[in-house]
C-alpha cells in the first residue's frame, strides 16, 4: 500500500513539473495571415466579391436594376458603403456586406472600381 502511493505521487511530481516546464516556455509564434489586402491585387480580388450582384469589374448585366460601380467616383462608393455600414442606407443585403469591410478595404475597392472604365 505504502509503495503505490509512493509511485502515485512521483507520477504527480513528475506530471507537475513537465506542467510546469511547459509553463515557462515562451508562447508560439503568431500565425500567419492572408498578406494585406490593400495592395491593387488585394483590392482587386475584395471587388471580385461585388461581381455577383454588380458584374464582373463593377458592370451589371444589361437590363439589371443593380447599379454599376465601375467608373464611379471613389468618394461616392466610400460614402454609400458607409451609409450601409451604418445603417442609414435601406438595403436588403448590402449593410451586411459593408459590415464585413474595414474603412480602409472600402476605400480599396471604391478605388479600385472608380478606376474601371
């Protein structure tokens, strides 16, 4: 009896001290994100998420009732998606999506599209 707990407790000290070195090891690396997405690549590739309802590049469909981005003023695309983000704009998607862009990633896209011609 005496000699199991004798072993029950090393097995604690032990457990206890490999706890406790693990403790003081010093914490992993951050991991690695996506890279920025406000370079023109990375604005391109926010603005392809318009094209399902905006067409490819910011050009609807003939015919379509959403409106183009593509040559816009960047102000102008700026301050509407603020509007959705704040909820001052009516929508049925779009203040969702806003809420989804930083300020800067909206200014990326808006910029991105006033470019498109």
């Amino acid at each position: 009896m005496k000699m199991r707990a004798t072993r029950a407790l090393a097995g604690l000290l032990a457990t206890s001290g490999a706890a406790l070195a693990l403790a003081q090891q010093p914490p992993p690396p951050p991991p690695a994100f996506a890279p920025p997405t406000l370079t023109d690549s990375g604005a391109r590739a926010l603005a392809a998420n318009c094209g399902a309802c905006h067409g490819t590049a910011g050009r609807p469909a003939a015919g379509s009732t959403v409106p183009a981005l593509a040559g816009r003023p960047a102000a102008d695309l700026v301050q509407v998606m603020g509007q959705f983000k704040s909820g001052a704009r009516p929508a049925t998607v779009m203040h969702q999506i806003a809420k989804g862009y930083g300020d800067d990633e909206i200014a990326a896209i808006a910029a991105y599209f006033e470019k498109q011609r």
